[in-house]
C-alpha cells in the first residue's frame, strides 16, 4: 500500500457517525466520503465535517444514486481505498417515533429512510393500505421470513376495511392478535435466538421496512458500487442484520449470478426448509461445493466464515445481536 497517498473511505451508512469518527480518529489525514438517504444523517455528517475541516464529504443519497452522485465528487473508478456498509436502519430512526420505524413506540406508520425528500414515493401506511391482501402476504413472506403471512394480511384487510391503519401500534397490535393470528397470541410469545422474548409483529414491522425502502435492491446497488471504486486491494466491510441481506453479500462477493437460483446443498436446503416452518434463522453453513470457483470473481474473501459478536458485546449492545461481518479485498 503506497502510505504517501492520502486515504479515502467510503461509509456508504453515516447514521450518526460512529463508523465515520472512530476511523478520523484512527487515520491521519484520511478522507470520508459520508453516505446516506437520511436527511437527518446528512446533517450530523454536515456538523462532523466542520469538526474535520476538509476530511468529510457529505453526500445525501441513495446507494443506487451514487454513480450519479461521486463524480461531482472527482471519484472514480479506483479512487477508493476502503468502503464500509453497515446494513438496514439506524438506532436514530429506530428511536425516533416519528419515523414510524418502531413497534414499541407510538408514531406515524412511516418507515422511509428518505424521511420527506420524495413526497411521492409511498410510505409504509400507504402499502399496508393499498396492497391487495394477496400481495401483502407475499412481501412479508419473502422480506419478514414469517410462516403467518395469510393470516396476518388477512387481519391487515380486515382492519382497514373499517379504518385506515396509520400508526406503529396500530400495526403491531392488529398483528399481536387483536385478530387471532397467533393461537397464543401473548404479545411478546415468540424468543430470539438468545432466548429473549420478541414481538410477534417484529418480522412484519422489518418486511414492510424492506418494500418501503427497496433495502435489497439498494443493498445490491451499494455493493456494486462499491466494486466499481475501490482500487486494487482496496477492503470492503459489510454489517448485515437479517439472513436475507447476508446471503446477497455473501453471494455477492463470491461472484455469483444473483438473479439464479442460490446453489444449496441438500442439509442447506433442509435447514431452509426448517427455518421456515420454525420461523426461526439459523446460521448458515458454507458448503464445500461453495468454496469452489472463488478464483474467477472480483473479491478475495479474507474470512471463509461469516464473524459475529461475542457474548460480550451483544450483552452491552443487544442490537448487534443478529450483526453478520463480512469483509473482502479487491483483486
Ligand atoms: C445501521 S445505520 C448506520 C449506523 C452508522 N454506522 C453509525 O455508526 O451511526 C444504517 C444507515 O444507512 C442508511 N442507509 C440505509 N440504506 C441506505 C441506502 N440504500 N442508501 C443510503 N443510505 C442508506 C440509513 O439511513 C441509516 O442511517
Ligand atoms: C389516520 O387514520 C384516521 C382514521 O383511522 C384518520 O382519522 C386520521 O386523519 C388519519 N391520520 C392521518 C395523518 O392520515
């Protein structure tokens, strides 16, 4: 690596900037690029960069907007020494109530990452009140992973054909069973893999949060950006939070044609299988047959398995609970 050469970085997630502070702190000289849909975001990344005269490039944007967005910028294919993408949505919107991302807290039931940059672009009310029930039921089985998909979009119509459903709680609670979609419908009956009880309208809240913000076609984006720019030897690190957003980095980075079919092995297929009946996620396992071919993709991967928190850090940090790190270096 030519140490002369000033660093550039790209956090493609801001939020409120730990990622972006903590590696000002630690290269002298580096410059971040700061990414994010958020306006709220792109905010602190504007205050950090008072903080770092000349270090800190704000951008407010979309993954998918960014090849348009860094040439302003003078970046280019190359130009790009490390990127980090730190997946899904920040604790500031989650804690937000306004946002309408929480199903704990009272608030619009919102969920755009965007907040008001396009009024156009539909809002989680308008999906959970506009989609035939059919289709409802199909985005929450493909984005929340939930096995009661007919039942709770059943609920979801019932509801609204007497009210429009325009608030977090009212969500959850029409999900919680006030409909009987759940046999035991106890508010929190269901267990994390940790044992701690969570909300049965969780994987509902997260499928209607995926539609909304597009998270897997944006994730996609944002990857292949990110193998556009960075140079020779260049590293990428991802942080996911839900097996769906792992298995594309993962697929990703290996160089697999994305719109196949993903190559299981037959114990992959069955723990598929399982996890869907027990609506539970389990780890994945890299088959042999998967570590094949890795020659002829852009990416040397630098850990063949998936890292995790320890113990530890999940008990200070229960949100990195579901965290998945991957990381790979640019051929
Ligand atoms: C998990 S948070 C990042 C937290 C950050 N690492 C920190 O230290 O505060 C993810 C952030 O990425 C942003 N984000 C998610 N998808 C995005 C996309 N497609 N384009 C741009 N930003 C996105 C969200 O708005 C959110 O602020
Ligand atoms: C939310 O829905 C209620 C009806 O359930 C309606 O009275 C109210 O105006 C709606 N609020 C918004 C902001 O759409």
């Amino acid at each position: 690596m030519d140490s002369k050469r000033l660093k550039v970085v790209l956090d493609l997630t801001f939020g409120a900037g730990g990622h972006s502070k903590a590696i000002l702190q630690s290269v002298p000289g580096v410059t971040v690029v700061a990414v994010d849909r958020d306006p709220r975001a792109f905010q602190l990344a504007q205050h950090l960069a008072q903080e770092f005269p000349g270090q800190v490039k704000p951008v407010l944007g979309r993954f998918s907007e960014l090849d348009n967005l860094l040439p302003a910028l003078g970046l280019g294919p190359g130009d790009v020494d490390a990127a980090l993408l730190d997946a899904g949505c920040s604790s500031m919107q989650m804690d937000t109530a306004e946002r309408g991302f929480s199903l704990s807290k009272d608030g619009p039931l919102d969920m755009r990452m965007d907040g008001d940059r396009y009024p156009d672009m539909p809002c989680a009310t308008d999906v959970v009140n506009a989609l035939d029930q059919q289709a409802l039921a199909s985005v929450l089985a493909a984005y929340g992973e939930e096995r009661h998909t007919r039942k709770i979009a059943a609920a979801i119509a019932q509801a609204r054909s007497v009210y429009r459903i325009n608030r977090t709680l009212q969500l959850a609670s029409i999900v919680a069973g006030k409909c009987r979609a759940f046999p035991a419908s106890a508010l929190f009956a269901r267990r994390d893999r940790l044992q701690r009880p969570s909300h049965v309208a969780t994987k509902t809240f997260q499928a209607l949060r995926i539609f909304v913000n597009d998270e897997l076609n944006e994730l996609h984006a944002g990857l292949h950006t990110v193998q556009t720019l960075l140079r020779p030897k260049g590293r990428l690190c991802v942080l996911t939070f839900h097996s769906l957003e792992d298995r594309l980095v993962k697929r990703f980075i290996r160089g697999e044609d994305l719109a196949a079919p993903p190559r299981l092995s037959i114990r992959q297929r069955a723990k598929a299988r399982r996890e869907v009946v027990e609506g539970e996620c389990e780890e994945e396992e890299e088959s042999e047959e998967e570590e094949k071919g890795l020659e002829d993709t852009y990416w040397v991967i630098l850990q063949k398995k998936v890292m995790k928190p320890s113990e530890k850090e999940v008990q200070e940090n229960s949100r990195a609970r579901s965290a998945k790190l991957r990381t790979a270096v640019r051929r």
